[in-house]
C-alpha cells in the first residue's frame, strides 16, 4: 500500500429575478438598498455564486471563498456553502470533509458524492444530484489542510502539516466562518466525513469541546458525529484490509492463511511499512499482486475507468460517462476537468492568487505528519460520546480500503469500553422496500450502520440509502428495521 491508501477519494427563478432586481437599483445608484439587503440576511454577497457554468437551475444559493485563518503567513482555506433546498433557515448546518489526508472536500463529497451537483460526462458542465444531502440540511464543504485544492498558504513551511495542526485551522475557520455567516452560530452544528476524515472529523470535534468549555460566551452547538469508513485504528483497519480480500475471494486461501498465521500488524504504518517476518511479507505482496490494478479497492464490485479512452471520446466530442451498475466511474476525471476551467473557478472565487498548478483531488505539495494516521481514535471518540453527543459510524459494504470488519469491531470495542448496552441488536435496516444494510446501536449513544452495495465513499456508490441515512441522523430518528416506507422516503 502507498501513503494514499486511505484517500478516496444557482440561482433559480425567482433568485434570479432577486439579482437582476437589486442590479437594477445599483444601476439606479441605490447600492445601500443592497447593503441593506445583505445585511438583513446575514450573507456576504461577494461570495455569492450566481450561477456555476452549465449548472441546471435551482431553488437554493450558493456561496464560495476564502476564509483567511493567519494573516502573517497568508494561510487561507477555501469554502463552497450550499443552502437546504427547502426552508434553509429551519434547517441544520452540516460540515463535511473528506480525507487523504491531503483530499479536497470540494471534488470529493460536494461534486461526487452528496452535494447538489456531478460533472457531466464532457467534463464541461453539470448535472443535478437529486439525492443531494441538501434536501435535509445546510452543508459546508471544506477544502482542509493549506495545500489541498484551492486552500493555501504564501509560507512554504505550512504545508508541514498534521492532525493537532488542521483540527486548530478548522476552528479558526468556523469561528470566522460564522462571521461571514451569523445567522448559522446557534444551528445545530453536525460533523460528518469519510476515510482519513474519521481522524478530522473527531478531533475537531475534540477542539470544538475544548473551545466550549473555556469560552464564557459563543459556544458550538454540536449535535451530532457521522464518519464513513473512517480510519480509526490503523492496525485493526490494515489487518481488515486481507481479511476482506480473503472473505471476499479476492486472495486464495492459501495466502489468507499465511496472512492470518504470519503477520500482526502491531507495528504497521501508514507508509506500508512493517517490520514483518519474510513469509508475512511475501503474503502481502503476493495478495497485492493477486488483487492487481484492473480493480478499484475502494468499490470492489465497481468497473475501473480507462482515462486514455475517455480523453478519446473527449477529443471525438463524444460523451464520456462509464456507466457500471448506476454509477459514473469516470466521474473523477470529468470532475478534475470541469474544476481547471477558468470560467469554473471565476464562477467559485476560487484560485485568487493563481497557484503555480492545476487543482487536484489530492495534494501533491502536502507533507503531512507520518505518524498521526497512528493515532488511535477510539478515545477521542468516547469522550465525544460522554459529552451525550451521538455518533454514527457507517460503511459501505464493498469498501476493501477501511472495509466494515475493522470499523464493526473498534465500535464494538468501544461500546463495552463505555459499559454500553445494545439497544438495537444488530439486524437489517430497509430503504423504499428493500434491505439498507445493517446497524447495531449501543447505548441510545453510538450507532455502527452498513450500507449495502455501498463503497468507500457511500453517497457515491448508493446516494439514494446515503440520504435516507444522513436524514436519519440529522433528525435523530432510527433506521426503519421493517420494509413500510418511511417519512424520509
């Protein structure tokens, strides 16, 4: 394995009427009027994003920039905010960040996975996500650590980063995010991600706690915890890794065997280094080999996309989109040429100090700390959880990168750390009439959920459960254990 292993990777009508209406008053030399409006609403209007290119029409706004976290060294990071589709301001606020570490947020789950839009097949517009998680609250996406996407740093060093470092940038963010945003300061504030997210995610959530319990004014209004097969213990999830490749038929027995009789793990490393035994190491490699490149270990059952085919049809001026069962597997690559248009990244107030290269789904000038994907999670997740927050782990069941065998035990591990009981015992769950996967609950608290024929990145692979999920949660109501359609669907 390499040190990426764990990264997975408008304005509507009557909008449009409000902005052509308030152009008109600049025109007439009434700007304060706008000032006014804006004000009112609590929203910057530079960040305002009209309308992206070839972005389909909708209800909702908007917005996109930077937010400088430190002034001296020029350290900013980038933003894009979509408001819910209906009645934003009942709704919640939802922070999402991918993983990586070193992975855009932006490209991964605001443009591939739960956001309002996908990049087309040509690579030059969009098209609408209707499963988008906007549909049950106000999201946030990220673009965390400096170096990663847009976000950066005019001091070199900066970019020598690691946990302690962007949990810290993260609440300078949204404390002056909510400058930017102050009607959002007392919304119930969830934290949600995937893969290495599942370190960013808790320990923000850690710095969140602390900031509370020393400020004696504004304080987070955390009200929830979601990860998706989330990194949380390196060598339970490496070890998981083969024990999927051999539950799944990827590896022959033979070699799962010795895996299982040879190797530990105690000492694996995010780098891929362990100081194993030949024979363990001759397994490994052989069971690497075996899997081989023709599959995509983050979606298992998912076709690969040949990108050299697809720049073909690109040049034909053909469609490129690879359909596998439902799924775009091209999208990551329409997704980086759509981002690296100009007219793009205008639309977005991106890219304001024009870097010296392309945007990329994950950094390539980042030096992340090796040691902290070490870090177990586990305690930062209890004290999350005595803070009577609740937290939902889920999985996507064909994920062989952070699969569902490591993620079950730690959360189970936890739960009887914690003295909890099961309160729901583990069984199915069901999305318009047919099996969702399957969730235990411990303790009213802490929630391991699976999604079945999901992967790595479940609102990719199954958006339709994905929201019925995250619905779930924001409105801190179970998962349905019968197949009678719920009030979500």
């Amino acid at each position: 394995m390499d040190k990426g292993w764990v990264c997975c990777e408008r304005v509507g009508v009557l909008e449009m009427g409000r902005c052509w209406f308030v152009g008109v008053l600049i025109v007439l030399g009434c700007a304060c009027f706008l000032g006014n409006i804006v004000g009112v609403q609590g929203y910057p209007a530079k960040d305002l994003v009209v309308s992206l290119p070839g972005q389909p029409k909708v209800g909702f706004r908007q917005y996109a920039g930077y937010v400088d976290i430190d002034e001296k060294h020029g350290r900013s990071l980038f933003y894009y905010f979509v408001e819910a589709e209906h009645h934003y301001h009942k709704k919640p606020l939802t922070l999402w960040l991918n993983g990586g570490p070193g992975c855009s947020s932006i490209g991964g789950g605001a443009f591939t996975e739960l956001g309002p839009f996908y990049p087309r097949g040509d690579g030059r517009g969009l098209r609408r996500n209707s499963m988008s998680w906007n549909k049950a609250s106000n999201l946030l996406f990220v673009e965390s650590p400096a170096g990663v996407g847009w976000s950066y740093s005019n001091t070199t060093s900066d970019y020598n980063t690691g946990d302690a470092s962007t949990a810290n940038d993260m609440l300078l963010f949204l404390l002056k995010w909510y400058k930017k945003f102050p009607s959002y300061r007392s919304r119930g504030l969830f934290l949600t991600g995937e893969s290495y997210a599942g370190h960013y995610i808790p320990q923000l959530a850690n710095v969140l706690l602390d900031y509370n319990v020393h400020s004696a004014g504004f304080k987070f209004n955390i009200k929830g915890v979601a990860i998706g097969n989330p990194l949380l213990n390196l060598e339970r999830d490496a070890q998981a890794t083969y024990e999927y490749f051999w539950s799944h038929g990827m590896i022959s027995d033979e070699i799962g065997l010795a895996i299982m009789k040879d190797c530990d793990f105690d000492d694996y490393t995010f780098t891929g280094s362990h100081n194993e035994s030949k024979s363990c190491n001759d397994a490994l490699n052989q069971a690497n080999n075996i899997v081989g490149d023709y599959i995509n270990n983050y979606d298992v059952i998912l076709d690969v996309c040949y990108p050299s085919i697809v720049e073909q049809e690109l040049r034909l001026k053909k469609m490129a989109t690879k359909i596998s069962i439902g799924v775009d597997v091209c999208m990551s690559y329409e997704r980086s040429l759509y981002f690296n248009l100009p007219q793009v990244q205008k639309a977005l107030h991106a890219n304001r100090t024009n870097l010296p290269y392309e945007w990329s789904m994950c950094s390539g000038i980042l030096n992340y700390n090796d040691s902290d994907p070490n870090i177990n999670i586990l305690p930062v997740l209890k004290r999350i959880v005595k803070n009577h927050i609740p937290v939902w782990v889920f999985s996507g069941d064909q994920d062989s990168v952070v699969p569902l065998l490591g993620s079950r035990t730690l959360i189970r591990e936890l739960a009887q750390e914690l003295k909890f009981k099961i309160t729901v015992p583990y069984g199915a769950w069901f999305h318009r009439g047919q099996v969702g996967g399957w969730v235990t609950e411990y303790g009213n608290l802490l929630s391991f959920v699976t999604v079945r024929g999901a992967a790595h990145m479940v609102p990719y692979a199954q958006p339709s459960r994905a929201l019925h999920l995250f619905s779930s949660f924001v409105h801190g109501r179970r998962l349905p254990n019968t197949t009678h359609p719920s009030i979500d669907e």
